[in-house]
C-alpha cells in the first residue's frame, strides 16, 4: 500500500494505492467509499476490495472525499457536487501515478451516487461504473441515516438533539441535507461509462431493479446481479458486519477482471 496526498493545494486529498500483483493492466480501478456516516463500518471492505482488485493486476486507489477523512476542508464545505469532483481528480491521480489507459469506478450507497454523479455530470469517461447497493433516493437515504443515528445514540447513551446538526457523529447542516434530499438517481444518466453494473444483496432487488429499468428506458444497458449469501449496511447493525461480505467483493473484482478480458 502506497499512502499519498493528490489534488491542488486548495483542495488536498488523501489517498491509498494499492499497486498491482505480477503483470499490471491497462486498466485502473478508483474506490468510492460511502458517504461519512458509513464509512467505520466499510473500511475493512474497501482495504479487501483493493487488496483482490490488485491481486488480478488492476492498481485500485481508495480516497477520502474532501472534507472528510485525512482530506482537506471544513465538514460544513462538504456537498456532493464537490465530491464527484474528487471522483474525476482521483481518476486522473491514478493515471498519473500508473499509466493506465482506462479507469473503472466502483461506489458503495452514497459513493455510488457520487460516481454515478462524476461520470453524468461533469462526463468523466469510464470503462465500468460498478454500483454496490447504490442509494438511489435522497429522502429514504436521509431516514436510514436517522435510524443509524438512533442506534449509535442508544448504544452510547447519548442525547439526540432535534433539530439534527450531526447524523452518525458527521456534521449535517441544512446546506448538505439539502442537497442529498435532492438526489433521485435515475435522473442521472452516467452515458459516459462503457458498462454500467449494479449489486445488491437479496431483498433490495426492487429498489435496484427500478433504477437499472428507468436507465434502459433511457438508452443506457445497465446490468443488475443479485449476489447471495452477503451482508448489508442497511440490514445490519453490527459494526464488523463488513467480514461477511467476502461474496459480493470477489464477485465485483471477477466481474471487472472478466469484462476487461473480454
């Protein structure tokens, strides 16, 4: 593992690459981690997840959003516009720093929509955009994370204080609530990406078979796979629920391994 800082000095981002096993490809993969509040119960998942990305020869870099982490910037800075630009900036650091010709993106709940972002909106090009149980409503998100809030603040014997500042111990001002209200993933048409790929675990078939359909009706080929015998964010309350999902994380590294071999 390679620890770096990238980006400009306004906006220093913290990194780590995980370079290649044996004989490197031409393609890179950059991680998009959750959103802050699930990040602690993720961070296992990401580090296995470039470890086997590196293992089949893709360099994978795995990144703090600016304003969270080790990244520069205020937690009251932070917006979703703002990191999809991060996606783009990592994207470009991994090519920089590799060589590679190509890069994939692969995003979990709220990074999935933040990859999902970069790629429609600011149009960065991407040979696969993989989307791990992607959060596709900005309202039902903003629930789950109360419910999460919840149940820390019940472990810890905390007070919840309403109106919300904080949500899972990470600032949630109006600006930023806002702004995740607004998400309607749908909406946002990632037409830069070569394959576009959607996992989830069983129960969340419907949520994720919505989201693949209105991208079909709109020109788009997604993919959805349902993978069996895997652990969920949203089902768990177990902070070490992220050792149970050894299925989905070989499934999405063969998946990309496979398509580039194509």
């Amino acid at each position: 593992m390679k620890p770096l800082f990238f980006g400009d000095s306004k906006r220093r981002l913290y990194g780590v690459l995980q370079e290649p096993v044996g004989n490197a490809r031409e393609t890179g993969v950059v991680l998009c981690y959750p959103a802050p509040q699930e990040y602690h119960m993720t961070h296992w998942a990401f580090r296995r997840l470039a470890a086997l990305f590196a293992k089949a020869g893709f360099p994978a870099l795995r990144f703090d959003y600016s304003c969270t982490g080790d990244s520069s910037g205020s937690a009251h800075e932070a917006s979703p516009e703002a990191w999809a630009q991060d996606v783009a900036a990592a994207a470009a650091e991994l090519k920089d720093l590799t060589g590679v010709r190509k890069v994939a993106l692969l995003g979990m709940r709220f990074g999935a929509a933040v990859a999902t972002r970069a790629v429609a909106t600011l149009g960065l090009k991407v040979s696969h955009l993989v989307l791990w149980e992607p959060v596709t409503q900005g309202p039902r998100y903003l629930e789950q994370l109360e419910e999460l809030d919840e149940r820390e603040a019940l472990r810890l014997l905390h007070r919840v204080s309403h109106p919300r500042v904080e949500l899972g111990g990470y600032p949630m001002g109006s600006a930023l609530r806002s702004a995740i209200a607004a998400l309607e993933l749908k909406a946002e048409l990632p037409k830069a990406a070569q394959r576009v790929t959607v996992f989830v675990p069983p129960g969340q078939e419907p949520e994720a078979r919505a989201l693949t359909q209105a991208w079909a009706q709109a020109g788009l080929s997604p993919t959805l796979t349902v993978v069996q015998d895997t652990a969920s964010v949203t089902a768990s309350n177990d902070r070490d629920a992220a050792v149970l999902y050894g299925a989905v994380l070989q499934a999405m590294t063969d998946h990309v391994a496979q398509a580039v071999a194509a």
